[in-house]
C-alpha cells in the first residue's frame, strides 16, 4: 500500500514538474476576455472612439490645426486605471491623422522647462539654442471623467465603464465638444 | 391610337432608366457614397461583397446595408449588420483603410467587440482617421 502512494506521489510530481510551458506572441489588438477588469480592448476601443469622434468636432474639424492640451481623466472607478494612457492614445491617434497639434500639459511641464533653461548655459551655440519665450500656449484643453458601476450577485459580475470627454475653449471657456464611449462586460461563473 | 400606346411607353421606359441603378447621380467610382474604385457594383448586394471581408472565426452575421458620405475631407461610414438567428451573436469588427494608391492608410485598427440581439440589426459607424484613406474594407470575425 505504502509502496503504491509513494509510486503515485513521485508520478504527480514529475507530471507537475514537467508540465510544459509556453510562451507565444499574441495579436495585440484581439479582443481580450481574460477578466472583466479594465483591459487593453477597452482601452483601445475607448481610444479610438474618442478620437474619431474628436475629429468631427467643428472646433477641430474646421480649425487649421488647433492647439491642445491634455489635462487629467479622473478616474472614478474601483479599480486602478492607468488614464494617462487613454489620452496618450487619443493623442497618438489625432497626431498621426495631422488634423491637432498638442501644446505641451502639465506631466510634461517640467522636463520642457529644465530643457529649455539647460540650453541657455554657455555650452549650447547661441544661434542654435531655444529661445527663451517662445513656447507656444494651447487653444483647447481636454479633460474627462471615467466611471464604473459593478454589480455582483452569486456567480455573476457586471461591470459597466462609461467614459466622458470633454473639449474646452481656454479663452472663452465654451465646451467645444463632448461624448462618451460605454463598455459593459459580464463575467459567468460555471 | 398610336398616341396612346407611345406615351405610356415613353413612360415606361424613363422609370425603368429610372431604377436601373440604385446608385443615382454619384459621381464615378462611387456606389452608395462608397468609393468603388473600378469594381462593378450596381446593388447594394454587389457593394457589401466588395466591401466586407471574414476574418478568423466565420460568423453569420451579415452586413447588410452600407453607406458612405463625405465630411469635410474624412469618409464617414454606416454599415447594417443583421443577426437573422434566434440566438444571441458576438462577433468583432474593425476597419481597415486603403489609400489612392492600395496600400494601407492607417495602422491595423483594434478588433471592437459587439453584440447582436436575436432577430435584430446593428448599425456600427466610423470615420476614417486620415484623409489619406480613399477606401476601406470592413473585416468580421466571431467571438463565439
């Protein structure tokens, strides 16, 4: 009997020690289900919505490459969402088309001003340097809100994201443009 | 007599040049606002199956409308997918366009799920990123 488990303990472990793993590529932009937490569908799909959408906006549409900056997306779910990387993707989508140009935002505020002042020392050619003052200011900003709602019972979760974007005039401080992109997802167990 | 029957024949054959194409007074190379290049499309049958292409997974879901407009110097796109069975589908879908000279005009898009309620349609509805984008084609794949 006791010769039967050990045989039996050896054969489990050998069969754990030896399950195979591997690691392939993947297609980045599939749709991803893995869990119904804030994924990179979402992200990507949120990104590109906003975008094309941005795009038809009259203040971006009609304008002859508007200046904007982005400000914060507060995030106002449950959960830990990286928003700078839905407006870093909003931006690289509206940058790519050649339709906005983006003034420099806040996160990004002081490397371009430690740059801009390490270029005046007397170790950069005058002629070459960046002159002081002449940074250009943003005609827009964009800021936003993204929320969740969850609900859970027994086996079953529900969660819903909605995110909002907003376009402000900084001069006047008219809303230029505004939409949202909804996501539901539904987790079964069993 | 003879009056008579030529009027109504005149008549005639003007509605039926009427409505021998659907595609109207569009310029050429268009079907439906759609770019069409040099393909032949006298349906909107004819311009869902040059437009719409499957991808991994076949799904039964089906494009069924498509129309195209001009905004500013963008292609906005509305296309129709219909779910004629009595279950529910998901599927995802994504854009791919092409410039005035073939190649591609933009970066893969993601995939964007959807899900289609039995017996229902869907309109799903884009703008093309750049106006580099003279043509699209629209890919479907299940999630099933």
């Amino acid at each position: 009997m006791k010769a039967r488990l050990v045989v039996a303990f050896a054969a489990a472990a050998l069969a754990a020690g030896c399950a195979k793993e591997t690691t392939r590529y993947g297609d980045a932009r599939s749709v991803e289900t893995i869990t119904n937490q804030f994924g990179s569908t979402d992200l990507q799909m949120m990104a590109e919505t906003m975008a094309r959408s941005m795009l038809q906006a009259p203040a971006i549409a009609s304008a002859n490459l508007p200046i904007v900056t982005v400000q914060e997306v507060r995030n106002k779910t449950s959960e830990y969402i990286d928003t700078r990387a839905i407006t870093d993707s909003i931006r690289s989508e509206l940058q790519k088309g050649g339709r906005v140009r983006f003034a420099v935002d806040q996160a990004g505020m002081n490397p371009q001003v430690e740059e801009l002042k390490r270029q005046q020392s007397e170790l950069y050619a005058k002629d070459q340097r960046a002159e002081m003052g002449q940074m250009v200011g943003a005609q827009y900003r964009l800021e936003g809100n993204i929320i969740s709602i969850v609900k859970q019972v027994r086996d079953t979760k529900d969660v819903y994201y909605k995110l909002n974007l907003q376009l402000w005039n900084i001069r006047n401080g008219l809303l230029e443009w505004s939409d949202e992109k909804e996501i539901r997802k539904t987790t079964t167990k069993g | 007599m003879t009056r008579k029957i030529l009027i109504p024949a005149v008549l005639g054959m003007a509605l039926a040049a009427g409505c021998a194409t659907k595609k109207g007074f569009e310029k050429p190379g268009y079907a439906f606002g759609c770019p069409i290049g040099e393909a032949k499309v006298s349906s909107m049958e004819d311009l869902v199956r040059t437009k719409v292409q499957a991808e991994g997974r076949r799904t039964t879901i089906q494009a069924t409308e498509m129309r195209c407009s001009q905004s500013g110097d963008l292609m906005r796109i509305d296309a129709n997918l219909n779910n004629d069975s009595k279950a529910v589908k998901r599927i995802s879908y994504k854009f791919r366009w092409i410039d005035r000279e073939g190649m591609r005009a933009w970066d893969e898009e993601p995939w964007k799920p959807v899900m289609l309620y039995e017996n229902s349609n869907l309109v799903i509805n884009t703008i093309s990123p750049t106006n580099k984008a003279a043509d699209f084609r629209l890919i479907l794949r299940s999630e099933e």
